[in-house]
C-alpha cells in the first residue's frame, strides 16, 4: 500500500509538471499570489514560480539572500518569512511525502541546473542563451512569453534572433 501512495504521489507530481509530450513545462501557479515575492523578487528578475523547485531549493535560495548570485537581496524579516513560507509551501514538493534523510537530494539553487530544464533545453545551442535579447539561460521570459503565468509550452517558444 504504501508503494502505491508513493507511485501515485511520483505520477501526480510528473503529470503536473509535464504536459503531454510537445507541450513542454506547465507549472501550476498558487491560487493565491504573494504580493512580496511578486514584488521583491520580481523587482530584479521575473519572479520565478514557485513550483519550478522543491522547497529545499528555495529554502537555500532564502538562506542566502545576501549573496544572491552576487547581489545583495537581504530583505527585512517580516518580508523574507512571508516571502519563504509562500515558496516553500508552493514549491514542486509541496504535496509529495518528504524522502527519507538518506535519500533527500541536494538543494539545486538554480533553475538552471535542475535535470528537467537540462532535459527540456538539451537541442538549445549555448550560443542562444548568449544572445543580446535572451541574456542568459535564466531570463525565461526572453522565449517563453508566459512564463511568469508558469507556461513553457514549446508552441509558445519565441526564440529572439
């Protein structure tokens, strides 16, 4: 029975996250949207929706604000907390039962770096991310248009030249 809540839980997780194939990535956004992470960290960058990592990830992302991949974001505590438990409490984890201790991967701190988006973006050459109208592999929004809706969708790619 229990490899069966957990083969259940492991389903739901992936078809939320990847729609038929050719559909790309379609991250469910929180019914209720905090206005602090909209405007804290889409201040800087597109907010990125929460469910795009396990709450682990943000946790560590939360944890060092004041060397945010070479800024400085620290914010007030009051702003972090709701800004963290927002995350963390909508985060691609969010419903699964946590992992055993031993088998808890580490933290991934960038979006980057996790094994779906290198899956999703294996055929994108690294010079498109280099492009002056992309930037880097982070601005989502440079191709995917609706990305701060947490739509990926490939029929929805625009690729700047």
């Amino acid at each position: 029975m229990k490899r069966a809540t957990v083969f259940v839980g492991m389903m739901l997780v992936s078809s939320i996250l990847y729609a038929e194939e050719g559909e790309g990535l379609r991250v469910p956004m929180p019914a209720k949207i905090s206005k602090a992470w909209k405007s804290e960290c889409g201040s800087c960058h597109m907010a990125y929706p929460p469910g795009l990592l396990p709450g682990r990830s943000w946790q560590a992302i939360m944890n060092g604000l004041s060397n945010h991949f070479g800024n400085n974001a620290s914010l007030d505590k009051v702003t972090e907390a709701e800004i963290r438990q927002f995350l963390v409490y909508n985060s691609a984890d969010h419903d699964v039962r946590p992992l055993p201790a031993t088998a808890k991967p580490t933290p991934t701190p960038r979006i980057t770096e996790t094994a779906w988006f290198r899956r999703a973006h294996s055929e994108v050459p690294s010079s498109v991310f280099r492009r002056q109208g992309v930037g880097s592999a982070a601005n989502c929004m440079a191709c995917h248009h609706a990305a701060d809706k947490g739509v990926f969708a490939e029929e929805d790619v625009s690729i700047p030249r």
